[in-house]
C-alpha cells in the first residue's frame, strides 16, 4: 500500500467513524470490511453500521472535520445558485433569510465565527432547514475546503 493509499483510507476511516458516531453506534475498530461494535449495542444498530460500512465509497475525498466559516457560507452560495443542484434546491433566499435571523437574534458571532465544525449547531440546523443528508453536509465542507 502506498503512502497516498494510506492517507486516503484514514481520512474515509475518519469519515466513517464520525458517521458512525452520529448514528449513535458505538464501536471498538473499523475496517474496510467489517466494524467491531462495542459490547452491548443492539442487533438494529449493527445492521444499520453494516449498512453504513456496505455502501461506504472508500475513494471519496476526505470531509474535513471543520472549515472556516467564510469557506462555508461562499460553498453553500455557490451550491445554492447552481442550477441542476436539486440535493440542496433553490434556496439561497432561505439561507440569507437564515443568516439575517440568527444574525437578528444576536447569533451573529456564530456566523463570524473563524472556525465551524461539521458537527456545529448552526451547521445541523441548516441540514434541517433544507433537509440535507449527511452526505450532502459532506459535499458541502468538500466544497468549502476548497475555497
């Protein structure tokens, strides 16, 4: 295995550990074919982690855990207004209506924040608002880490 194999498949294990996580499934390792659940998690959790693990594309880059927040906020204006974009819709009014509420609601640091992690409130709220997927707020921080 190269070098560059190596760090690929930390980064997709990285990836699918914090997936895992956010699932609520507990596990002791991960590997490409199999998870080792920690003891006591019940046989619907481990199917779901299976699932998980059967479908995962190893070969997607990595997600960055965190991004700066003007990375994000060009990202999802950019996702937004792209036509042919419909995992995330035409809802670039809906993100500023958004952002002028928070920033209303003296939020507004969380918005000028120099850092967001994927796992952030704000974050989360916005998967809500426009019914996101996990793998759509993935692409997203793709994207933004490339800005």
């Amino acid at each position: 295995m190269t070098i560059q194999q190596m760090q690929q498949f930390r980064g997709s294990s990285e990836d699918l550990s914090r997936r895992l996580v956010r699932a609520g499934i507990a596990f002791e390792t991960i590997a490409r074919d199999r998870i080792d659940f920690a003891e006591g998690v019940s046989q619907e959790l481990q199917d779901l982690g299976n699932s998980i693990l059967a479908t995962w594309d190893w070969e997607a880059p990595f997600c960055p855990e965190s991004v700066y927040m003007f990375q994000l906020r060009k990202a999802m204006r950019e996702t937004l207004i792209v036509p042919g974009a419909p995992q995330y819709g035409d809802t670039l009014s809906a993100l500023e209506a958004y952002i002028e509420a928070a920033e209303d609601a003296d939020l507004a640091d969380e918005f000028a924040a120099a850092e967001v992690r994927r796992d952030h409130q704000t974050v989360e709220g916005l998967a809500l608002m426009f019914n996101w997927t996990d793998d759509n707020v993935d692409d997203l921080f793709r994207l933004a880490a490339t800005k």
